[in-house]
C-alpha cells in the first residue's frame, strides 16, 4: 500500500479538522482531530456526542471538551472531502 493511502497518512493530514467518528458501541463523536497515533487512537478537542433528531439530522447532546479515543473502539472515521 503506498504511503498516500495510507489510513494514518489521511488522519495526520487533517489534523486540526472537524472529523466524525462512530464507536463499536454505535456512539457518534464529533470534534477537532489534534493528535493521532500508529494504533489509531485520536484525541479530538471541542467534542461533542451526536444522536439522529427527529428530522432524521445529527444533533448534539453532549459537549466533552478534550477526549481520547482509543483506536480498536473506532467503528469508522469521516474526515472532510478535498
């Protein structure tokens, strides 16, 4: 696999990005991706948990500030689109 394809190369280039991560637990976390590691855990900044509303939309239902989550938790990762 060359080094652009890389899953840790696309999460080190968003770094300071707004990203989406869905845990195992089907828990939805969005917020600023500040570090990353070769195991995939990720701390995001200005987090924020996400439920469907009504309207079928992600809404916000709880603010954490600063968390960590670790990599073998991590269902998938949405990052922006270039």
């Amino acid at each position: 696999m060359s080094a652009e394809r890389m899953p840790i190369k696309a999460l080190e280039q968003n770094l300071n990005e707004i990203v989406s991560i869905k845990l195992k637990d089907q828990r939805i976390f969005r917020g600023r991706l500040t570090r990353c590691d070769v195991y995939m855990n990720l701390t995001l900044a200005d987090a924020e948990e996400l439920v469907p509303g009504e309207d079928g939309e992600m809404q916000p239902v709880r603010n954490y500030g600063e968390i960590l989550l670790r990599g073998n938790n991590i269902l998938w990762i949405q990052i922006p689109e270039e």
